[in-house]
C-alpha cells in the first residue's frame, strides 16, 4: 500500500462519523479515488491552484477556517467536466451532484492530510496517521 493510500484511507476513518451523519454514498472514498486520479493530493492542489483557486487550497491546508468553493470553480479549475463526470458516474448521480459533494468533501480531506498547516511527507507517515486517527 502506497503513501497516498495510507493518508486517504486515514482521512476516510477520520471523516467517516461526519459521512455516516450524512448519509448516501461513499463519497469520502469516491473523492479520494479521485485524488489517486488526478496526480495524488499535491497534483490535484496544484491543479486547483493554477485554476484560480489558490486562495482556497491554502486555507484548507493552513490550520484556519476553511474556505468554501462551488462546483462550478472546482469544474473550471479541474479543466471541465471529465473528472466531475466519471466522479458522477460512480456515484450513479447528476454532474451538478458530483460537483456539489465534491465542493463539501475535497476541503474536509485536504484539510484532514494537513492538520498541522503542512502537506505530509512520507517521513512523516507514521505521526500523520496517528494524528489523523486521533482526531
């Protein structure tokens, strides 16, 4: 098992009492299949902040308030529909759908992966997914 899936499946169980709260679908482990997509967690930030939505990323990874994002900027800093629409097609529900939880759950994980203000590094795999279980 890799890094990035050891940090996701972490972020997942430390997500899973606000995803079993709200019911439906896996979308915690949908939006982290995504992330495995789109170049791991630093490709999908990096591709978010080259959409215009650097400002954002940086608040979910800083120890502040997140900042909100819409489906629509997520879908535009994405580069289209193509990562929105096989997110809707596994989920079996609308792009504006995928777009909405996608806007929910993606600053929730980020945020989970960077508790301490910082991106983790595989040096730091160990005390992250203490962290990250803890919480």
């Amino acid at each position: 098992m890799g890094l990035m899936d050891s940090l996701l499946g972490a972020a997942q169980q430390a997500l899973s009492g606000q995803q079993a709260a709200g019911g439906g679908s896996d979308w915690v482990g949908m939006v982290s299949g995504l992330l495995n997509q789109q170049g791991g967690l630093a490709g999908i930030l990096q591709q978010l902040q080259a959409g215009g939505l650097g400002e954002q990323v940086q608040s979910w990874i800083g120890t502040g308030a997140n900042l909100p994002v819409s489906a629509d900027q997520l879908s535009a800093a994405l580069g289209g529909s193509d990562a929105l629409s096989q997110l809707a097609s596994q989920a079996g529900v609308s792009h504006a759908e995928a777009g909405a939880q996608l806007s929910q759950w993606l600053p929730q994980i980020v945020d989970k992966l960077s508790p301490n203000g910082q991106l983790p590094d595989s040096g730091d795999l160990g005390a992250m997914l203490g962290q990250l279980l803890g919480r």
